[in-house]
C-alpha cells in the first residue's frame, strides 16, 4: 500500500501541472506566519475562497503528524467540495480527505461529491476533480468517474493520462504479472494519451516516458524502445526522461542477456543532471537491484555515487555499506519511481 500511494505521487509530480485560477492563492503563500491572518479572513468572511485555499494548502503539509491540522485541513476542504468544487486544488493531493484520519468529514465530501456529479455527469471538471478525491481512498471509483469524464470528453490527453495511471496503481506498479488485464488497460489509455498529445507539446515527453514504462511493463519491448527514443526527442525529455528512459532500456537489455549494455545504461542514468523530482523521490533503483541479482556490485555502487550528486548521499551511503557486504538492500519506493 505505501509503495502504490508513493508511486502514486512520483506519477503525479511527473504528470501534472495544476494552473492557479485567477485570484487564488499561490500554495507557497500559505505559510505558517501569515496562517492566522488567512483563518481570520475566514471568520470574517466564511465565503473566502481564496483564503480557504490557501489554508488547505498549509495544513495538508502539517495534517500527517497532526490530529488538529488535520481537522482544519478536512473542514476547509468539505467547505470548498461543497461551495467550489470545480477549484484545480481538488485535482491534487492536498484536495484529498483520508477515511482512516478523517473518517466523517471523508463520508461527508463523499456524499457531496457523488451530488456534484450526479446532477453534472457529463461535466468534465466536476468528474476529474471528484476521481482525484478518491485516487486512493477508493480507486475503483476514482477509475469509474475517470471513464466518464473520458466518455464526455475522449479526447483530452490529460484524462487518457489519468485513466491509464489509475489502472496501472490498481494492477501494482512492478508487481503484477505482464499478463494482468489492469496493465492491458493501462497501457490503452497511456499510449493513447501520448497519441492525443501529439508530437511537440508540454507534457509530451512525459506522456512518452509513461508510454515506455507500460509498454515494458507488458513485455512489449520493441515498442517500449520507441517510447524512449520519442521521449527524449521530446520539449520535456530532460533529466527526469533522460534518467527513466536508460533505466528502461536497461533493463530490456538485461531480459536480453545483454549485461554490458544494462550496465552501460546504469551508468547513464546517473549521470545526468539534478532536477526537482530526481532530488525529492530520488533516483530508480529497479535496474540497480536487477544488476546487483547478477552480481554487478562495483557497476552498481558508481552508480550510487553519481546518483549522491543530487540526491541524498547519506541514504545512498547505507545502502553502498549494504551492497558491500554482499546485500541487496530494500529499495522501497525507489523500486517504482
């Protein structure tokens, strides 16, 4: 379950890009000092879209680690699912009520967001929105409103994206067998959202790299390698591409006996420069692990040292210690980054 949700969030800073609408307040804005402040214009005025976003944004970092940010954080968005559910924050994680922490504010949006819906159901906004909600909570139905926004609007590359995406966390990202009908349905949507897209785009090099990943992911490696090469000739095929795509080719090239060139590509992935998501979720390991099976230790640990250059070397340290001791360490959600 912690692999999918952190898999989960890798796709999505991969994937999205959530435009603010006009007048509302920037995330960052909503910083710890000027909470009081937003929490008054509430109080004053309980219409304040613009301040209630701005709440949602500071609390969903602090709700984790604590019961009464959390209770604000739910409270502020059961106010704006009811009052402004088309708001791009419910697109994104800090949109989202836990049942397990929040269980009544949860059953409460639930039911409103099912209203919004229900009474819109070929409105495309209010379906995105309301299957971001339950991306995690409940994916079948996250899955099922995604199928009708894409009814309603077939298409939009965005949703083709997102449908795909949800099948491929319901299937277990690195986990279910080539064969698993979720993959098949996964890689539909995936590939076709990059058809949609077209060649040229913001996110088409992104969309390319999900295309690579499922093709592979199915045992389509013919198709995966030409995935890759359209990513990285892509606007956005920069390091976060360039890292995915020597990581898959090698491990194509590892399934085909080729051990030099997977190490080859290893070495590749971790050359390339920082960049946000590469120095937040860090660097993947699924070729590493797969290398250090066969017996690659010294390939694997240049690559550890590369990969220290952006991102966190004390982590990468351990690891290296592991490795020199003749173990595989548990990568965890850099299995699937």
């Amino acid at each position: 379950m912690a692999n999918a949700i952190r898999a989960c969030l890798a796709l999505a800073v991969c994937a999205a890009s959530v435009a603010a609408l006009e007048g509302e307040l920037p995330v960052d804005e909503a910083n710890a000092d000027g909470v009081e402040a937003l929490e008054e214009r509430v109080r004053v005025d309980p219409f304040n879209r613009e301040a209630r976003v701005g709440l949602v944004s500071h609390y969903s970092r602090e709700r984790f680690g604590d019961e009464d940010m959390a209770r604000r954080h739910a409270e502020h968005v059961l106010w704006l699912v009811e009052h402004a559910p088309r708001q791009p924050l419910h697109g994104t994680p800090a949109g989202r009520i836990y049942p397990r922490k929040n269980s009544q504010e949860y059953a409460q949006a639930k039911a409103l967001w099912l209203g919004h819906v229900g009474r819109a159901p070929g409105d495309v906004t209010l379906l995105g929105n309301a299957a971001a909600f339950f991306t995690s909570a409940d994916r079948d139905l996250a899955i099922s409103l995604l199928g009708s926004a894409r009814e309603a609007d077939p298409d939009n590359p965005e949703l083709a994206f997102k449908l795909g995406h949800q099948y491929w966390l319901a299937a277990g990202p690195e986990q279910a067998p080539a064969d698993d009908p979720r993959l098949a349905l996964a890689a539909t949507h995936l590939e076709r959202a990059y058809e949609l897209a077209g060649s040229g785009k913001p996110m088409s090099g992104q969309y390319a790299v999900h295309a690579m990943r499922i093709a592979f992911a199915v045992g389509r490696h013919a198709d995966a390698r030409t995935y890759a090469e359209q990513a990285l000739g892509e606007p956005c095929g920069g390091c976060d591409a360039r890292h995915k795509v020597n990581v898959v080719l090698g491990r194509i090239a590892l399934a085909e006996g080729d051990v030099g060139s997977a190490k080859a590509h290893l070495l590749a992935a971790g050359r390339v420069d920082g960049s946000p998501v590469l120095g937040s979720f860090g660097p993947n390991m699924a070729l590493a692990k797969e290398l250090l099976e066969h017996g690659e230790r010294e390939t694997v640990l240049e690559y550890f040292e590369l990969c220290s250059r952006f991102w966190d070397p004390e982590k990468l340290g351990v690891w290296a210690d592991l490795v020199r001791a003749g173990r595989i360490p548990d990568f965890g959600g850099n299995l699937l980054y």
